[in-house]
C-alpha cells in the first residue's frame, strides 16, 4: 500500500544533500552522496565508499520526462557519552550520558526514520489506518493515525513488524516530485490528511522517502554495471559478493540491470513487491538497518486532535522512543523510571498536599493543609526578600472591564488563551490572564517625579487562563494559578517629570522569577521527590505513643493524681510547646495513637516526615523524647527543649537532624 506524509516543521531544519539525475548517461564518483547498502539475509554487502575508486556507475533514464527524480543519503556519526568510572568508583554503574537531537544528527534521523517505520508496520497489521504527521520528538517520536482505539496488546504486535522491517535493512529512497505528481499519488492511496498536508506547503518541488520492499535475485561479482530504469523511482548499487543473495530495488514498474564484466555481460530483471512511501522533507537513516531495533521502544498510545483543533478528528498517537543503542535505551528507561517516581502528580495525592477536582473543573487547584503550609513558607520568604530589597505589595482585582485588555493588547494577541467575556450592567467584564494592567492604573493615579525612582511593585495575584482539557498537566499546566509579577508595562501612556520638568516615558520592566507558585511548588515537589527538607517539610516531626496499651498504662504517680492517660496527655504537651516555640506558623505537631509503635514508623516514612518523637513510659517518667530520623535514624533521648532547639537551629541554617 502506497502511503504518502510531509513533515513540514519550521523546527527541523536538517534536511539531506541531494544529486539530480540528469537523462543523459552520468558518471558518478566514489565520494558521491549516492551511498545505499545491499540486503543479504545476514548483513550488507558492498556499498559505494572511499575504497570504490575504480567503479564506476552510468544511469541511463528510458521512461518519460522525470518529476524531479533525486535520491541522496547522508552519515552521520553519533555523539554518546559515556563517562568511564574511575579506580574508587569501580563498583558504581556505568555513567551514560545521552544525546540529544541537537547534539546528534545520527540519533535525530534514526528517530524521525523510527516513526516512518512504525507507520509503515502501524499500515501493514491496520490496512484501513489513514496516517497523519510522524515528527521526532525530545526523547523520540510518534506518529497520528486514524483508526480504532489502539491496546497494549497491539502496540506489542506493531513493535514486532517493527523489528522485521528494521531487519530486512531495507533502503530509504528521496524522491523529488511535483506538485502535481504529489496530488495524483496521494488521490491514489486515498490519504485525506496527507492532501490537507499537502496544501499547506509552499515550495513546489516536493519531496517523497520510499522504504522499498522488492525480491531477492542471485548476481556475480563484477566490476561496473549499467542500470536502466523504468518508473518513477529507480535505485542501483554495486555487484553483491558471489556466495550471497543481493536484493535490487526499482520504482513502480522494473528495474533491468546490465551488469558488464571483464568477460562476461549479464542481463537481470529485478520485481517489486511492495513499497511504503511518505511525503517528507527528511533526514533518515540510508537504511532501516541502522537502527538497533534493541534501542526501539514503543512507550504509549494517546488521544491527540488533528491540528490541535477540538473540532477536528481525535486520532491515535503512539509515542515511541528511539536511540542509537540499548546501553542509551536502558538509560533512559531509568530516567524514566525516575521521573515517575518524582511525579509532582502522584506525589501531591500520596502526600495529600493538592488535588484537582472533577467536580469544581480541570486545572483548578486545591491547596490541602500540609501543601498551604509549603505556600506559606514560600509566600513569606518571598514577601520577606523583596520587602528588604524596597518592593512594595500589591493586591489587586481578579476581573476588570474589558476595555482595559484592550488597551493592553491582551484581547488582540491573547484571546484565545482567556476566558470569555462576562455582562454586568451592560458592561462587559473579564477574568485577567496578566497583572500589568492593574499595576498601570496604580501608576497613574498621580503625577510620577523622577526622584520616585525606581518604583517596585509586585504582586502575589491569580490569573486565569483558558487551556484544552488535554493540554492540563497537574500543577505545570492549569487554569488559574498564583503569578509572581513585578512590572511597569507597556501600551499606556505613562509618564513623569524629569528635573528638567518635562514629561518622559519610563523604562518599564516586567519579571516573574518563580513564574507560578503552583508551578514552583510542582518543581519543588519533583526535585526533592516529595522528601522536602527539614525546613520546607509541612510537618517536621511527628509524636509517636508507643502502643494503646502502654497509652493506658496506670502509672503510680498517676494513679494517685487520677491520670487514666498519662502517654496521650504528655504527648499534647509536647505538640504545644512545639506550636509556642516555632518561628514558623505551623510546626507539624500531629501525633498518632491506635497504631503499634512498627506501623506508626512505618506510616510516618511512607509519609516522608523527617523526624519521630516516640513517646512512651519511660519518657513521659522522666519528661523527655527518644527521636528517630529517617536519614540518621536513631538519634537517642533527650528533653523537649532541646529537641526543639535542635529543630529551630536546622531551620535556620537549611540542615537536617
């Protein structure tokens, strides 16, 4: 089955060097472009290479008028890293350093081949599939296809028809043609989107890669050969060793091969049985062999709109991950692995620090507790810098009429990114997606002079933005978020009074330095991996009675005092000495009981909380805590004062206990 795809993405800006075909007989020297490997069953044959020097190729064109015909190939060599360990680090896990598509032009064209060739296996298993883009990606590729719902299962059977073609080596041709030609073919295969493609192009000559599949046949080894051509696209390459099985290629029709020898003159036929083509403007690999197939994985399917339009079809996107060999795959994989681990997602659930509801609407954050108490201490010591360095705080509306976005130019280069427009009092009103504006008009209500100068401002503000339910990503992508600005910006016409008492225009500068205080504290949360520190923790220690039955213990002096629960009762002391003795608002004070004292370690660890006052008998008897880390474990016994002046000096120096 034809198939036929551009990938015409400002982006990519590698594309391969290219040899026109002339209809006259050319010669072709050893250090050409033209470089394709042959197929035997075990490995590549010959190829045209610096040590050719005496071959020679003469191409011969007896079809009609060609439609730009070139085909070209490029090699590139890899940029892996790998840091060797040294003598003291012997036992430590080889160090890889990965490649990335900027630094490694052979990495990017093994991926963007990778997604021609999952298109190619997607097509063979799913005739009925119609293929879309197949870009390369950060980490790899993927590509569009409408079609039914894909499963796990069938992404294990398009990787192995992966890896069979990836086997067979077969050859990536470019082939140049026109406009025309590129329509006659697409209406041909019937391939809507890649027409749509097709118009959105601006250049006339078009290009096409072929992965060709054709017949083996058996050839002698001999010095030069002539090749003749019959179809659109044709491909020659040197004789195959005498003992193997070489593989030609040709276009649509047949390839006749005229193979001269110093003795002998020998004429072959060459079929094909099938190709895959797709509108492209490259690179690739010369060869699907140049993949390790041990460094393909296909990692997930996903639901994506054509053209990123609500409106348009939702087709099936299949994200691959594609290296130059397994050692940069498994890397990756832990990488991976990693990051899942550190998915400010999962973690804000499993810690209980925010959540999203369904209920209220997606990108719209809830602050729990434990997770407005790390805003809190971001909050503070943002306002504390800043107010020492002479800013001044603003809070301002979070909806203005919507005159002032257009004076802004929000409503012109932003509106798609805001929400709609409300009527109060037949006035139209809108939710803002800045806090410049509001700053603006604070400036204006009086005369600047120069020697106000520099004025700061800045503003811990919420600001609503409109994004696609797919495009939400946890606390990295939301609706409405917490905008750290400091600016005076521009399209207002402010002014002050230089000491020549004359009016200027001031130089106005707009920064955000956390960006977003639900995407900050979304870092946060994956840099430390939900292990804050000692000083960030929500709650930094946690009181641990040692069992329900040493809680109810009767001890001597407490019978004769009437004290049924001398453990519970001495436990809230100590969490209202550490609430009085705190800097901080909150000092996490929670302790826990109906537990053994094993689970209540183990539940306090899971919850990543630093430190354990575990409290039993003998400390409430002698007024004094046994402390566990979780870094340094035990730490042993002291009072309650010095637990609390341990904790308060690793606060303010930034250390643990």
């Amino acid at each position: 089955m034809l198939v036929v795809q551009r990938m015409a993405l400002s982006s990519h800006h590698l594309f391969t060097s290219s040899l026109q075909l002339s209809p006259k007989p050319t010669s072709v020297s050893h250090s050409s472009p033209l470089c394709f490997s042959l197929l035997s069953a075990s490995k590549s044959l010959f190829s045209i290479s610096t040590t050719v020097v005496k071959r020679e190729i003469r191409v011969l064109a007896l079809y009609k008028k060609r439609n730009g015909l070139s085909t070209s190939s490029a090699v590139a060599t890899g940029l892996t890293q790998i840091a060797p360990a040294s003598d003291d680090e012997e036992a430590s896990p080889e160090k890889i350093v990965l490649p990335t598509n900027e630094s490694s032009e052979s990495l990017l064209r093994i991926r963007h081949t990778c997604a021609h060739v999952m298109a190619m296996a997607v097509q063979k298993i799913f005739p009925d599939a119609k293929v879309t883009i197949g870009p390369w990606i950060e980490n790899g590729f993927y590509y569009d296809f409408d079609m039914e719902p894909l499963t796990d299962k069938d992404l294990k059977r398009i990787k192995k028809e992966m890896d069979r073609i990836i086997g067979r080596n077969l050859p990536l041709i470019r082939e140049e043609v026109t406009r025309d030609e590129a329509q006659r073919r697409i209406m041909a295969v019937h391939e809507p989107y890649k027409m749509e493609i097709l118009e959105s192009i601006k250049e006339d000559a078009i290009t096409i890669y072929h992965v060709v599949l054709f017949s083996d046949v058996a050839v002698s080894p001999l010095d030069l050969f002539t090749a003749f051509w019959l179809g659109a696209s044709f491909f020659f390459m040197e004789p195959p060793h005498p003992t193997e099985r070489g593989i030609g290629i040709c276009g649509p029709l047949l390839l006749h091969l005229s193979i001269v020898g110093s003795s002998v003159s020998t004429s072959y036929v060459f079929g094909v049985s099938n190709e895959w083509w797709d509108l492209c403007a490259g690179p690739h690999v010369e060869s699907t062999g140049k993949i390790d197939r041990k460094a393909v994985e296909l990692e997930s399917v996903a639901g994506a709109y054509w053209r990123g339009d609500i409106n348009k079809p939702m087709l099936q996107r299949i994200y691959g991950t594609a290296w130059e060999n397994e050692k940069q795959l498994k890397a990756y994989l832990h990488f991976k692995e990693e990051a899942k681990r550190r998915d400010h997602r999962r973690l804000g659930q499993d810690l209980d620090l925010f959540s999203i509801q369904d209920e209220a609407g997606g990108g719209l954050v809830f602050w729990h507790p434990k997770g407005a108490i790390v805003r809190h201490i971001i909050e503070d010591a943002w306002k504390r810098i800043h107010m020492e360095h002479g800013y001044d705080l603003l809070y301002t509306p979070h909806v203005a009429r919507a005159d002032l976005w257009k004076i802004s130019g929000h409503l012109d280069f932003y509106k798609e990114n805001m929400y709609d427009q409300m009527k109060i009092e037949e006035e139209l009103y809108q939710l803002r997606p800045m806090n410049c504006p509001y700053h603006i008009l604070i400036y204006k209500r009086k005369l600047h002079s120069y020697r106000d100068f520099p004025i700061r401002v800045a503003e811990l503000g919420t600001v609503y933005r409109y994004e696609l339910s797919g495009s939400l990503h946890g606390l990295f992508r939301v609706r409405g978020f917490t905008q750290v600005d400091f600016n005076l910006p521009q399209r207002f016409d402010i002014t002050y009074v230089d000491s020549n008492s004359e009016k200027k225009r001031p130089i106005m500068i707009h920064r955000a330095v956390l960006g977003s205080l639900e995407r900050f504290f979304g870092v946060l949360i994956e840099h430390y991996a939900g292990d804050f520190p000692l000083w960030l923790c929500p709650i930094q220690a946690r009181i641990l009675p040692v069992t329900d039955a040493q809680a109810l213990d009767l001890l001597p002096s407490s019978l004769e005092n009437g004290d049924m629960y001398p453990t519970i009762r001495y436990c809230s002391s100590i969490a209202m000495m550490w609430s009085a003795n705190s800097k901080q608002v909150v000092i996490g004070q929670k302790f826990c009981s109906g537990e053994r004292l094993p689970k209540l370690i183990r539940n306090a660890e899971k919850q990543k909380i630093p430190l354990m006052a575990v409290v039993g008998a003998k400390e409430v008897e002698t007024q004094t805590v046994t402390i566990r880390s979780r870094f340094g474990g035990e730490l042993g016994t002291m009072t309650i004062d010095d637990f609390i002046n341990r904790i308060k000096n690793a606060i303010g120096n930034r250390t643990s206990l």
